[in-house]
C-alpha cells in the first residue's frame, strides 16, 4: 500500500540521517520508527476524511432511495484502493450490502465475496446467499470468518444459526448458538433463540426489529424510502474495525 511504502522509506530516511550526524544506530532506529508510524498515521487519517465524506454522500443517496446512484458515488472511492490497507475491501462489502438490498443478488455475491468479515451485515448477507444456494460448506465457512471478527454483534449467532436450522442442521444450530451465549452471556434474543429451537419451535428472528427483514428471509415489510438500517451511521462505522 501506498501510505505503507511512503512511511517506510520516511522512517529508513531518518535513521540514515541520525547515522550521518553520528548517533548511534539505537537512536536512529527509534526515530526512524516513530516517524514512520507517526507519517503513516497523518496519511491514513487523511485518507479516511476522504473516504468517509464519499460514504456519506453515499448514504445521502440512499435517504433518497437513489440506489444506483449511491454505488456510482461507492465506486468513486476506488481510487484510494492503494493507498490504505482494506479500503477497496470495505466498499465491496458497502456496495454489495445496496445490491442485496436492491434484490440483484447476483451482483450483491460479487461484491461481497470481495468484502471484509468485520463488515458483519455484508458478510451475514453472504452467508445467507450461500445458503440459498445450498452450498454449505461456503456458507458455514462465511459465518464462521463473520464471528470471528464480529462475535459481539447478536444478530450473526442468531442468524448463523437460523441458516443451518433452514438446511435441516438443527444440532449445529443450537451448538452455534450456545457459542454465542458464551460471547454474549446476557443476550435475551441469543437466549430466545436457543429455547425456541431446544423445543423445536420457530426461532424469533422479528426482536432484531429493522436489522432482520433487510436479509429478506421472510415476508416482512422494508420500508424502501429510508435509508436502510446497515448504512445508517455508515461514515463512522465504516472504519470501526
């Protein structure tokens, strides 16, 4: 990456220059060190102000139920794609969560096989069209990456498991969810979830609110003219991880 390689050669810069002036080389290594994490710090962040204010242009389209447009202004930041580490990953998992949600599944796979697992609606999103697809092992493979870098967020236990319960693995769905329980002791919907399926019962998908119908895995009414729930807040959380 750009950023990375500019930082790099500043900080090599600066321990030839202390070894010019004849410091020892302990010092020279330590400036050179930290000027090369403090440059590529100013670049990164410089960077992200760039990025965030396409997001929320992004997300401004999408207030307006302008889709297109939205993944047109995405697209844009593709340009920064070098210069730090994940961004191009970041914006597939973006743009892929607007064609999911446009129904274009075909390219929302496109851009989410792309994406970032720490982008959990997009990864979740993913995993549920593997498992449309019936390809479990890609499917088991995506929520497992998904709760490994968001094992925090309630909604990928529930929904890792609602998926393998829908294939008829209803054991892996409650070992899933006890899992989940273990990350998230306190989790009343992990919790519901657990019973529902330990009495062969349907899981309570619906106490996810605004967050479950934008997986579109029942008849539940999204309401098209907002901006959807996952980019909400999109320019700050899109660098939370």
């Amino acid at each position: 990456m750009i950023n990375i390689i500019i930082s790099l050669l500043v900080g090599v810069g600066i321990f030839f220059l202390c070894t010019q002036f004849a410091l020892h080389w302990a010092i020279g290594m330590s400036l050179g060190t930290l000027s090369a994490i403090g440059i590529f710090f100013l670049l990164a962040k410089f960077i992200m102000k760039k990025i965030t204010v396409i997001v929320e242009a992004s997300n401004v389209e999408l207030t307006r139920g302008r889709f297109d447009k939205a993944i047109s202004v995405l697209e844009a930041g593709f340009r920064y794609k070098y210069r730090n580490p994940f961004i191009a990953s970041q914006l597939n998992s973006q743009i892929g969560v607007i064609y999911y949600y446009k129904k274009d599944f075909k390219k929302a796979e496109e851009y989410l096989k792309k994406g970032i697992a720490s982008h959990y609606i997009g990864h979740c999103m993913l995993g549920v069209l593997y498992m449309k697809k019936k390809d479990i092992e890609n499917m088991k493979k995506v929520f497992k990456a998904t709760a490994r870098a968001s094992g925090k967020e309630s909604i990928v236990w529930s929904l890792y498991a609602y998926c393998l319960n829908h294939v008829g693995k209803k054991e892996e769905a409650i070992t899933v969810l006890n899992k989940g329980l273990k990350k998230l002791p306190s989790d009343d919907n992990i919790k519901a979830n657990l019973r529902a399926l330990q009495n062969n019962q349907k899981m309570k998908m619906r106490a996810y609110k605004d967050v479950w119908p934008v997986f579109m895995l029942e008849k539940t009414v999204v309401r098209q003219q907002q901006q959807p729930h996952f980019m909400k807040g999109g320019g700050k959380k899109f660098y939370r991880r």
